[in-house]
C-alpha cells in the first residue's frame, strides 16, 4: 500500500485556499451538486454564529485534494466540493449585494472598488477578452456552465423550471444566502462592512483540514482513515473517478457515464455502497465497505473490466431495489413473490441479499420463490422472535452466494442444508416465542400487525388484511386502578406488549372499550369476527392466564413459520 505523509496536511481557511491563485476542480464525472436547504441551513447559521463572534472560527471538515501531475496549482476535489461551491456561491451573493449598493450609487466609485477587488480575489480576473469573470472554482460538466454563465456573472436565468435540478439548487442556494444576508441589517447598507463580513468572517474563520494526495489510492487510505474517525467521505465519488479513469477514447466514457447515471438513479447515491457490497459478495467472502474501493482496483486493469462491472451492477440494480419493496413493477409477473418481500422489508432482513442475487439469475422462478419463503422463515425465527446475532447470518449466506454463483448450490434444499445450523429449533422457538414482546409504536406496530394476521388466518384458515382491524390491548396501555388487582406496575411495564396480550378488533369495538376491565372487554370480544379475539374467554385477565395463551400461539407460530424442507 502506498503510504501517505499525514503530516503533510494542515489547516487552512477557505480565504487561503481560494484566495492564493490556484485552482480547483471537480472532476467532470463528479456528481452534480446536491445540497438543499437543510444544509444551507446549519452553514448559515454557523456563519452567523461566527459573525457575532468575532473570536470564534468553525471547523468545515476535511478537504481531500488531489495534486496535478503537471502544475503545483491545480487541485481535483476528491471530497469537499458541495462545500466549496457553496461558500463560492456566498462570496457571489455578497458582491451581488455590493453591486446593488452600486446600482442605487451608494458610494458607487469605492463600491465598485471593492466589487473588483474581492471578484479576483475570491473567484477570479475578469476575462479580457469576453469581459465575464471565470471561477477559481470549476464545477463538474454538469454544473459548470450554469455556475460560470449565471451565477460568477450575476445574470438570472431566464427560465429556473428548465434548468436541471442540481442548476436549480445552486440557484436556489444563491437566492438562500441573499435573502439571509439581509438579516444583517448592519452589514448589507455598507459596502465596507459586507466586505469586511466576506473577508473576516467567511474567508478567515471557515477552516478546513486540508489533505493533499497523489492517487486515487491514497486518497482511499485517506477516505479509510478519516471515515474510521467519523468523518464521511463519499467512497462512491472515488470509485466513479477510478472507473472513468480506465476509459481512454470519449465515446467509451461518455457511455459508461451514461451506464453509470442509469445504475446510480434506480440505486441511489447513498445506497451504493450497500449495493456494491452485495454484488461483490456473489464472488468473495467477508466483503467488508472499508475495503470496497481497494477490491475493485484490484480486480479491473483496462476498460473492458470495467465495463464488465458496470453491465453487472446494472443487471443486479433493478433486483436490489425490489427486493426492498413489495410494490416495485419487477414483481409484475410474479406476484407470488410479493408477500416474502414484504416480510423481508417488516424483518429488516439484508443479509440474504447476496444468496438472491445468485439465486435470481441461477434458479428457476419456482425455485426463487421457495428460497424467498425459505429466507422469511428464519428470519423470522433467528432475526424477529430470536433476536439472535445477525453477523453468522451475514457470513453463512455470504457463502452460499458463491456456492449458487459456482453452480455447486443449485436448489433451495441445499441452500437449507447449508444454513442448517442457524435455523432455530422448534423447542427454541416455541420458548423464545412465549416470551416474545414487541411494542405497537412507530414502524414496531407494522410488524406486529402481520403476526396477527398470519396467527388470525391459522386459527380461522380465512386470510385477514393487514390493515383491517385495531390492536387491541387486553392489558391496556394505560391500564386503570382496577387492572391493578392481578398487575404489578413491574408486570403491567413487562406485559403490555407480549404477543399474548394482543389481539385483532374492529375498530368501533375498541373504541367502544377502551380502557375497560377485563369482565366488560371479554363480552366485547365475542362480538368480533376474528377467531383469535373470540377465543379469549377466561374467568380473568392475569399473568398466568397472559402468559397460558402466549404459549399456546407459540406452538402456533412453529408450524406456521417452518421450513419447507426435512430437519
């Protein structure tokens, strides 16, 4: 590995990086800019912060930079342009600000001054020959026109709806920092003062820990060593960078450019990672998201590798998205496979991700559903009722994904014979069960929903809508003074949420009990249609009695989330 002299970064203001004739660019194939207003937002008011404290400074994070093999003043952004661009789009909005001074000639002669001054200090000399100002900052080729044309010009442009998004950000970033700027009423009405605000406060105290390096290598060790203290750099950006780097003539780029736009939008920036994780799974083992970008240096030498990879990630991209919900157009033609995904979004179940992405391209549509319900059904055991942990799940299928892709795995039985050893117990599931709580708030209460609805459709063989029915609590939430009879405050804390105290009811029948004793709630029930809420029909609602019918839905639960296949 090529070693990095950490002590060759410093920290610098963004006045001495701009301000001292170098350049700085991103790279072309960069992505767009993306910053919206929540990030303006805390940029703004830690610029304010600074402003009424005139001894504080900021710390903006690391700035990753890599030097040019021809000129000691030309720097590719590796991470850190959505900063930068943003505190160039500050700069332009207090010249824009002085201008206007100089347009209602307020001091008009010295303001004009100043305008100048800070344009070729802050973003550039003036062109001789086109008269317009050019960056020191160049943006990526998707946002370098509309930056250099509009916004270093001050020119509005004609129509904001037709501009691309990332163009409509940055004007709308622009349109942020002038209209805040007027907050500083002091500032704004002095061309002296808004060039003392630009050159004291946002050049001088925003500062930056800045990192130069010599390779895409280097800048990776980097990446390694700053995400490992917390700080997030985007190891997406420096893969793309790599890739495109592999591709000599401009056809070829521009293709895999338009290859890469494709996977990125159905994938997601900040899925990425993830995703290519998981594809990376299909061929090696303990693939972790550290070693991403090293492992796929490693692994592509020309373009036609990269090409290679870019087709796969594109083949896998569209599954990956499904498999994450149950409503995506990929499961058009094969609507059985809808329910297992759902249960693997309630389960929050990932780890499978690589043996389906083997299996959906190795085995027949049959196949695959059975291996979906496969998943689902000790996830189910292991994940949900178990809560076991969940990195032996992550290796042992990671395993499995290169068995199905060597074709040495090529049915779901032998993908069970291979996960034997986590698929939990009929006597352990049948304990872990009868003990099983889950809470009814927030993204817990869908969860507990299916349970209901699979234990419901066992009990009375007539399948039940989700969304249906209430849950309804024997032991309320909020129980009365009269429940205190048979709970303790201990009890009524630990049993709230067992399985054992929930039940489906129609909602006007909750709503007609509410928080009722059990003698009245127990009438009520034989008035559902729900079997499971009719065959509650003890003398009392007590622990014991609580905890008699958890275990009586837990022998429940062991045949209806089993597998398929013989221990």
């Amino acid at each position: 590995m090529a070693r990095i002299n950490l002590l060759d970064t410093r920290t610098t203001s963004f006045g001495d990086l701009i301000g001292n004739g170098k350049i700085y660019r991103v790279p072309p194939f960069q992505r767009d800019y993306s910053w919206s207003e929540e990030n303006w937002e805390d940029l703004w008011q830690d610029v304010k912060a600074l402003h009424t404290n005139p001894d504080s400074s900021h710390y903006m994070g690391a700035l990753v930079l890599q030097s040019s093999d021809t000129s000691d003043k030309d720097f590719t952004i590796i991470d850190g342009q959505q900063r930068l661009a943003t505190l160039s789009i500050i700069v332009i909005a207090v010249i824009d600000k002085i201008q206007k001074l100089v347009d209602r000639e307020a001091e008009a002669e010295a303001n004009q001054e100043r305008q100048e001054i800070l344009k070729r200090t802050y973003l550039s000399d003036r062109d001789p020959r086109s008269l317009r100002y050019s960056s020191k900052l160049l943006l990526n080729e998707n946002n370098n026109d509309f930056y250099q044309s509009n916004l270093i010009n001050l020119r509005s442009p004609l129509n904001v709806r037709s501009l691309a998004k990332s163009n409509q950000l940055l004007w709308q970033a622009f349109q942020y920092f002038s209209n805040h700027l007027e907050e500083l009423q002091e500032v704004i009405r002095s061309g002296e003062k808004l060039a003392t605000f630009l050159t004291n406060t946002v050049a001088q105290r925003l500062l930056f820990i800045q990192i130069n390096v010599e390779d895409e290598l280097n800048a990776y060790t980097v990446f390694e060593t700053l995400n490992a203290r917390g700080i997030e750099l985007s190891s997406t950006d420096l893969l793309k960078n790599y890739l495109f780097s592999l591709f000599r003539g401009p056809d070829d780029l521009q293709e895999a450019q338009r290859q890469w736009r494709r996977i990125v939008n159905t994938v997601q920036m900040e899925k990425f990672p993830e995703f290519l994780r998981y594809y990376l799974s299909l061929k090696q083992t303990r693939v972790r998201r550290e070693r991403l970008f090293k492992l796929v240096r490693e692994s592509l030498e020309d373009a036609q590798q990269a090409f290679d990879l870019l087709d796969q990630l594109e083949n896998y991209s569209s599954l990956f998205i499904a498999l994450g919900n149950s409503n995506d157009e990929f499961w058009r033609d094969t609507p059985e496979n809808r329910p297992y995904i759902r249960e693997l979004e309630l389960f929050r179940v990932k780890q499978a991700y690589p043996t389906l992405f083997a299996a959906y391209e190795k085995f027949s549509p049959e196949n695959f559903t059975r291996l979906l319900k496969l998943v689902c059904v000790m996830s189910f055991r292991y994940t949900v009722v178990s809560s076991l942990n969940p990195n032996e799940l992550e290796t042992l299928y990671n395993r499995v994904a290169i068995a199905i892709t060597n074709s040495e795995t090529t049915n779901p039985k032998q993908v069970f014979d291979s996960l034997r050893s986590v698929y939990v117990s009929d006597e352990k599931l049948l304990q872990d069960f009868s003990l099983l709580s889950i809470s009814t708030k927030g993204q817990k209460k869908k969860l507990v929903r299916y349970i209901l609805c699979k234990l419901e459709a066992d009990a009375s063989h007539i399948d039940v809508n989700e969304d249906s029915f209430s849950i309804e609590h024997i032991l309320p939430e909020s129980p009365t003074d009269g429940w205190r009879q048979h709970f303790s405050d201990s009890q009524v804390e630990e049993m709230t949420y067992r399985i054992g105290n929930l039940i489906p009811l129609e909602p006007n029948l909750n709503r007609q009990i509410g928080n009722e004793l059990y003698s009245l709630k127990r009438t009520i029930y034989q008035q559902s249609v729900y079997a499971l809420t009719q065959n509650v029909v003890a003398e009392e609602w007590t622990p014991d009695t609580l905890s008699t019918r958890q275990r009586h839905l837990a022998q429940r639960a062991v045949h209806i989330w089993r597998s398929d296949f013989p221990l």
